[in-house]
C-alpha cells in the first residue's frame, strides 16, 4: 500500500470538512472494494476517512410508506431487521445472498450504492424500488444516480447519508451468481409498487438498467407467462470469461420470469 492519512472523523460535518481538506481523500464505507484496491496498488488517496464512527449515517426507520436506511448501515443489521423483513423482505432476501458473513458484517448498503460496481446487487433494488439517495446536499432520484461504470452523480465532497425505499406491493430478485465472487452475473429485481411496475438489471451491462419492455407486458399482466417470447438485445451487454453477452441476454429473461414468479409468490 501506499502511505496515507487516516481520519476518524465523530460527526458528519467532521467527515465533510476534512473531505474537502484533503485533496484525494477517499471515503472508507465498509472497505470491501477499497481495502482490496489499495492492497493492488491501483488506488493512492492522500487520506481514508472513515465514516464507521458516525451513528448519525446508521439505522433503519419507516416513515409513512418509505423505509429509511442510513448509509452506514451494515449487510448484517438489514438481513437481522425484523422492520425489513416484515416490510420489505425482497431487500433482506437479496442482502442475504450478498458475499458472505465477513462481508456481510462489514460491507454498507451506501459504500455499495456509491461504489457502483456493475455487479452488485444492490443498485438494482434502488433502481427498481425507485428509491432516493439522500446526500448531506440533496436528494438524488435513482434513475439519475447511476451514471455509468463505478460512476455515480454524486459530486466531489459530497456523502451519501440514506437511502429512502418506497415500499413496494411486492417485489423479488433473482440472480445468477459467480461462484466465486457471489457477484451477480446477471441479476434481475422485479417490483409492483406506487411507481408502477419496475424490472432493474445488474449484472449484464456496464451499469445497472431497467427492462422497458418486460415492465410495459407486465403492466397488462403481472405474470411470468406475460414475458414469453419477449427478447432481450445482447448489444452492449458485457462478454467475458463468465458469460458471452448473448448468454446474459437469455439469462435476463429466464431470471426475469423466475423473478416474478417469486414477487406473485411471495
């Protein structure tokens, strides 16, 4: 690793002001994708800022029909809370097939949504849930989020505090997964709720995407049946040593179906 300066700032103002000190400062989340990339030497920030210390960025609440979740919430407090499963149990059923118990106890739901990796799980339940990012500036609709590869419309200096999650009629993901990583391959979240129908794919593209298509048969009927026939592009998917771009053309209607089947059975 390279040298840097370690912060462990006791309020998020703390953390903002030394963010804006530091010159190529890094926010340390949950550190599973920077601790990593530190090691590799493909990362040299000038100073980590750890935000595990501000409680301020922690927790889970609902309000009305939206369930808040602070940024630094880990894996572990979602799949354990008995408000998310009872409420929104398609998000503790998609956090619990996330990496394994050391990731899930270190690993935040914002330090995952900031990150961006086009294979995580979780901008796809943002996305389909039309969720809000909830920064110490603004609020950021989740179809304006996710710009693009490890890209997010988050600003210099800016921290992601929560997530709101409007609490769908029902929901369900469903992913292929690499048996080593546990990163989706192609991932698949579907969603009925007060936006209407939804369908977020991660996995297959260089960012997270909704299905237009799939959400416009599902509207005249919410059934796996409905997606039959429907065809997915392979243009622009991701091709690699996992998985060809037209194998994760096909995966996402399979995964879609099975998807659905699940939010009906739920």
């Amino acid at each position: 690793m390279h040298e840097f300066e370690y912060h462990r700032p006791k309020t998020l103002a703390e953390a903002s002001a030394l963010l804006q000190q530091e010159a190529d400062g890094k926010l340390l989340a949950g550190g599973q994708t920077l601790i990593p990339t530190l090691r590799q030497r493909l990362a040299s920030p000038s100073a980590l800022i750890d935000l595990a210390g501000l409680p301020e960025l922690t927790g889970i609440e609902r309000t009305g029909q939206v369930i808040s979740i602070g940024a630094m919430t880990r894996y572990a407090a979602i799949v354990e809370s008995p408000l998310v499963r009872t409420v929104l149990p398609s998000i503790a059923r998609m956090v619990a097939m996330i990496g394994d118990p050391l990731v899930r106890n270190r690993g935040t739901i914002g330090g995952s949504l900031a990150n961006n990796d086009p294979t995580a799980d979780l901008p796809a339940a943002a996305l389909a849930l039309d969720a809000r990012m909830i920064t110490d500036r603004r609020s950021i609709d989740a179809h304006d989020f996710f710009v693009d590869l490890f890209t997010t419309a988050l600003l210099p200096g800016e921290i992601l505090t929560r997530i709101d999650f409007p609490m769908p009629r029902r929901a369900a993901y469903i992913k292929f997964r690499n048996p080593a990583s546990r990163y989706a391959v192609v991932g698949v979240f579907v969603s009925e709720g007060p936006a209407g129908i939804a369908v977020a794919v991660t996995g297959a593209g260089p960012k997270v995407f909704r299905q237009k298509a799939f959400e416009a048969a599902l509207a005249r009927e919410f059934s796996p049946a409905s997606l039959v026939g429907i065809t997915v592009d392979s243009d622009g998917l991701n091709s690699d040593l996992h998985a060809s771009a037209d194998y994760r053309a096909n995966l996402v209607s399979v995964l879609a179906r099975r998807a659905v089947a699940a939010a009906i059975s739920a």
